[in-house]
C-alpha cells in the first residue's frame, strides 16, 4: 500500500524593499531554510513590489513562520503582503 503523501501549502509573497537593498534582499532570500516551509522560487519584479516568492510548506502555521520570522527579519524588507493560494472548483 502507497505511503500517504500529506498536501503541501502554498503562498506568494509580495515583496516591497528600501531603496538600495534589492540586491542584498536578494541575497538574504536566497539563504532561507526551513525543515517545514521554504522558498520555492523567486523572480524580481517591476511595479510597486520589488520581488515575488513562491513559498511552501506543511502547514499554514510553517508558512506564517516563514513569512514573518524569515522574510519580514531581513534588513531592508519593508513590508509583505502573503496572498495563499487555494483550490477553486
């Protein structure tokens, strides 16, 4: 019998930074890890926000993490908005 694989949870982060930080944001995403929630991937973006992540993990409580213990700790993130994605259907 198949080992039940348990459903990852799914998030974009919209992420804004302080003029002249781009780059070391950049870096500074690039170093996060997590046993729970991590960066799946990341693309820098033009419009009012500087990049947006993909993000995953176990539960929502591991992506809360993440978001607020992760990218919101780095310097030069000043502000995040975490849209969670959904099934529709």
């Amino acid at each position: 019998m198949a080992a039940k694989t348990r459903a990852r949870v799914k998030a974009y982060v919209l992420i804004e930074t302080a003029a002249g930080k781009t780059k070391s944001v950049k870096t500074g995403l690039g170093r996060l890890k997590g046993s729970t929630a991590g960066l799946v991937n990341l693309d820098a973006v033009t419009g009012p926000y500087d990049f947006i992540a993909v993000i995953e993990g176990s539960t929502l409580d591991a992506l809360g993490r993440l978001v607020t213990d992760g990218i919101g700790a780095i310097d030069g993130v000043t502000r995040t908005t975490t849209c969670v994605a959904v099934t529709v259907g």
